[in-house]
C-alpha cells in the first residue's frame, strides 16, 4: 500500500492545494491530508474549520481523508501507517525552504521519502495569503478556491466589517 501524507497549514484550502491532490491520489492508494495545528503562520481560520473546508471540497475524490495533526510531521506519518510527503513545488522561491523540510525529515525518519507536485501553470501565483489580501478588500476569489472556502472568507471579512 502507498499511503501519503500531504501536510500544510491550508489556511484555508485553495485549488492550486486540490489540484495536487487530484493529482496523487493517481499515484498513490490513499492520501491524508495533514492540517497543522501548529504554525509558525498567522492563522485565519480554527484547525477544526481547516479540516471541514477540505473535507467538504474533497468530498468526491476517492481515496482521500482528512485529518488535523499537532505535534512532528515524520510521527504522524508513522503513526498512520505512511511512507510518503507530499509537498507542492510552485517556484524556485520554495525550493530552498522545501528541500530543506524534505533533509530534515529524512534525517528524522530516513524510511520516509518526500515527493515533490509541481504546481499545474495556472496556479503557480496563488496561495492562501494573497486569497486572503484579495477577500478581505472584498475582490473576487470564485476562480481561486472551492466554493466552501470562498464562503467561509466572505463570511469571515463581512463580520469583521459589520
Ligand atoms: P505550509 O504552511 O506548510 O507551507 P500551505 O498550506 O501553504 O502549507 O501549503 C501546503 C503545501 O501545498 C505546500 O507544499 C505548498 O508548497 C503547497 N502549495 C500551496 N499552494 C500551492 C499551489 N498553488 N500549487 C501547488 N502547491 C501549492
């Protein structure tokens, strides 16, 4: 069985993060996807919310589940059983950071390896913080995260505004 583990903060979930998992779950037999509790990141949104958005816009692509986890990477993929991170890779930018983790956790647990998506063109620009920037000065984020997320961020900014 490959299982992998694709972990991030999904602060919230956006497609360029769907789209590599449509894309795993192609190579592999079942992927997690691991919210981070824990984050060095100004966090919008709860790890509990996190996790709902994901489910909710993974809900129909098989083979995949969803969990939070705190507390070392490299545990909890032992602990579920997995032998593969899953990373994404947009620009050369993230390499330096990314292969440095992907070092790390193999000096942790030497049996784990890192596999790294390279993101699909039209989402190399986007992650969560500018889909933040943009809904919080209440521009268009449809074409940028699965409808749950862009529902949540609406939500969340009109509040703040009322
Ligand atoms: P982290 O806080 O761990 O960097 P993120 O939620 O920002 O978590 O991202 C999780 C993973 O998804 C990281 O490997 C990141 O490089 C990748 N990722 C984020 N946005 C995209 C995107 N638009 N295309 C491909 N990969 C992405």
């Amino acid at each position: 069985m490959k299982i992998a583990v694709y972990p991030g903060s999904f602060d919230p979930v956006t497609n360029g993060h769907i789209n590599i998992i449509e894309r795993t779950t192609k190579i592999v037999d079942k992927l997690i996807v691991a919210v981070a509790v824990d984050s060095k990141k100004t966090i919008l949104f709860s790890a509990q919310k996190r996790t709902e958005m994901i489910k909710e816009a993974t809900k129909n692509i098989k083979k995949v589940e969803v969990k939070s986890f705190s507390g070392l990477l490299t545990d909890f993929v032992k602990k579920n059983k997995a032998n593969i991170i899953i990373r994404g890779m947009r620009a050369i930018s993230d390499f330096e950071h990314e292969s440095q983790l992907a070092l790390m956790n193999k000096r942790l647990a030497p049996e784990i390896e890192t596999i790294f998506m390279v993101t699909c063109s039209k989402y190399s620009y986007l992650n969560s913080s500018i889909v933040k920037e943009i809904a919080s000065l209440n521009g268009d984020i449809s074409h940028l995260v699965p409808e749950i997320a862009e529902k949540n961020l609406r939500t969340l900014f009109l509040n703040k505004k009322a």
